[in-house]
C-alpha cells in the first residue's frame, strides 16, 4: 500500500536523493498521517457514543491528538525546504531533525500520562466495561496504526528522515497501548482478572523509553556526528577511480540536515605533472563528487614528489611506527625540506580521539625513528584529528 501510494502520489519517487522528492515524502506521509487519525477519531467517537463507551470516545480524542505528529513533521518538511537565505546561507534542512525533536518530546509525554493513568488504576482498580463492538473498534484501530507505523518508516527508510521513523515510532506505540489495552479487556472478561494497569506501566515504560531513544538519534546529528561510512566509502572510491589521484586526506563533512552536506578534501597528485592538467583532474573529481553524491564539496590539491628516493623507505619506517602508537591512526603529506645541514621530513599524523600521547612526546618518537634512518633528517610534524576514517 505504501509503495502504491509513493508512485502514484510523487514523481520520480525512487529518485530520493532528489531534495524535491525527498520534501514530497514528508508532506505525503503529514497528509496522510492527518486523514487517517482523523478516519480513526471520527469512528472511535461514534461508536463509542453508540456502545456509551466514554473509554473509546476517550481513545478517539487521543488519535486527534496523534494528528498533531503529522501536522509536526509536514510542517518541518515545509520548513526544510525554505531556499538558503543571508541569515541561513546553508539552508533550514535542519528544521526537519527539529520536527523529529518535537514528535520524540511528545512521545515521552504521552509515556508519563499513560504512566500517571496506569498508576492510578493499579491503586484503583475497576472493571473494565466489556462489549464486542468494543473489541471490533480496538481490532480495526490497532490494524490501521499498524499500517501507519509501517507507512511512516518505510517512508522514512527511504529517504533517510528522522522525522517519519519517529512518527512511525508513535504509531507503533500506540499499536502496543491498545494492544494492551484490549488484551486486559480479554482477559477482565473471560478470567475475571484486573491486569489493566499493570500493562499500562509497562507499555508507559517502552513509551518513554522509546522517546529517550529517538531524541539521543535526533540530537546526535545536531551536534555534530561522524559521517554516513557509505557516503564516505563512496567519496573514496570515486577520487581514486582517476588516474592521476595518488591519495586523499584531511576529508571533512559537515551536515546541515538532509540533502544538505558539505565537505572539504585534499587529494595528492604527482609535483611533477603539468599545474593545468592536475587542477583540471581535481575540477573533474570535484563535479564527479557533486553530481553523483548531491554534496557540495571543496577539493584541495596537494603536489608531492613521487621520485624522491627516501620517499618509499621512510613512508615504511613512518608505517611501523604508526602502528605501535595506540591512537595514531595514518599519515600524509610526505614531503623533504633539504638544507645544507639538515633535511626536514615533513608530514602530518593522524590521531584518534583515545590517543593519550601528547604532541611533544609524538614529536620525539618519531624524530628519533627518523634520526636512526639517517642523522641528518629531522620530523616536523602537524597533527590531525580524526574527523572521518579513511582507509
């Protein structure tokens, strides 16, 4: 049902890399989320003012509050979409990680009330008025919730969006609650056994810890976190499908919602080839990366000199050091510096958050590793951290 409704309602639907589809996503899933709470309200409140059932009219204002999760996330898509402007020359796609923030925050609540509620019932049980056209009602709505947990997070699988995984997840949420609810109806009924509010706390219990969950995966994001292993695979495996491209370093992404990334990389070629037809390799990779990608990407052009017969001993003393130094992760720029005296062998290491060594005691490692392969070279080293893991 979900697949029938994206092609026939979006153009170009498995294009999702496509802002424009991407946006058509997010307010299919709001309009769509808003109907059928509205459907699921509508007949709740009738039969439940047929059958005299306050606890189905009840149930039935509670999913038009659920509309309130769609309105949510079609109103982040819409504001997401909004073009960059001087304020914001980096677009408001983080509006849609905001949207998925206020759906999580709304789970959490509902989580308490049901606790509050729950807690209620076990100090004051009653029983639970029981009918069939009762039981119907719970069936159908657990049915359709089901079907718009589904919708909201294949949806949001596809294009990657936060948001409609955490409105799938309060659709999921509340297929337990009324699951719940119509299993203590069964077994009041039929075992004359008051477990109503016991499985409302533990359901409250899931619910609010479901909701602590998507604001950590929402939050994330918004401060800042390592880039998508595909994305970076990717980058690596197109710059270093030209020939002329020795090497790459120094990649760093920055994420400012969906479809807006932008990064900055450097990338070795050879010192000695013509400048024109090296920028020119550079140029090619850097529209090869934004087209194929849809990022925005800066490519820096780093000569070395391939020819240089220390080269290839030294990157393999530089190698074995590297590897018995816990937190230091690889090295680039490679490059000699000779003087009448001395040579500086120059190049930048690559750390990791856990590295408990400081620069001075990395300096000297190093430059004593390299004094032991000739007295006359020195290490003048500058340390990166590790922003994104490269091989």
């Amino acid at each position: 049902m979900g697949t029938f409704l994206f092609r026939h309602f979006i153009k170009n639907y498995e294009d999702v890399k496509d802002p424009h589809v991407r946006d058509s996503y997010g307010k299919l899933a709001g309009v769509v989320g808003i109907i059928s709470n509205v459907v699921l309200c509508l007949m709740k409140v009738a039969v439940g003012l047929i059958a005299g059932s306050i606890a189905i009219v009840a149930d039935g204002i509670n999913n038009l509050a659920d509309s309130a999760s769609s309105v949510i996330t079609l109103v982040g898509f819409k504001l997401a979409a909004m073009p960059e402007d001087e304020e914001h020359p980096y677009g408001h796609a983080r509006y849609e990680y905001l949207s998925s923030l206020a759906v999580s925050v709304i789970i959490i609540l509902v989580g308490f009330e049901l606790g509050k509620s729950s807690l209620d019932k076990i100090l004051h049980p009653t029983p639970l008025d029981f009918s069939w056209t009762i039981v119907l009602v719970l069936v159908i709505a657990i049915a359709i919730k089901v079907w718009q947990a589904l919708f909201n997070v294949s949806a949001g699988k596809r294009i990657d969006s936060m948001a409609l995984i955490a409105t799938g997840a309060d659709s999921r949420n509340d297929v337990i609650s009324t699951s719940a609810v119509l299993i203590s109806l069964l077994i009041g009924y039929f075992c004359s056994v008051q477990i109503d509010g016991y499985m409302g706390a533990a359901v409250a219990l899931f619910i609010i810890w479901s909701g602590i969950s998507l604001v950590r995966e929402t939050i994330s994001p918004l401060l800042g976190e390592a880039p998508d292993g595909e994305l970076v695979k990717q980058i690596e495996e197109i710059t270093m499908s030209y020939e002329g491209a020795l090497g790459i370093h120094d990649l760093v992404v920055h994420n400012y919602g969906p479809g807006k990334i932008f990064a900055s990389l450097h990338i070795e070629v050879d010192a000695s080839e013509d400048v024109m037809v090296s920028h020119d390799l550079i140029d090619n990779i850097e529209h090869r990366l934004q087209k194929d990608l849809n990022i925005n990407i800066t490519v820096h052009m780093d000569p070395v000199k391939t020819d240089d017969p220390n080269r290839a001993p030294l990157s393999e003393l530089i190698r074995e050091t590297i590897s018995d130094l816990p937190g230091v992760l690889s090295f680039h720029d490679l490059r000699f510096v000779a003087g009448p005296t001395h040579t500086n062998v120059i190049f930048d290491i690559v750390i990791n958050h856990d590295c408990k060594m400081s620069e001075a005691e990395l300096q000297k490692i190093f430059n004593d590793r390299i004094q032991a392969y000739n007295q006359t070279f020195f290490a003048v080293i500058d340390i990166d951290k590790n922003y994104v893991a490269l091989k």
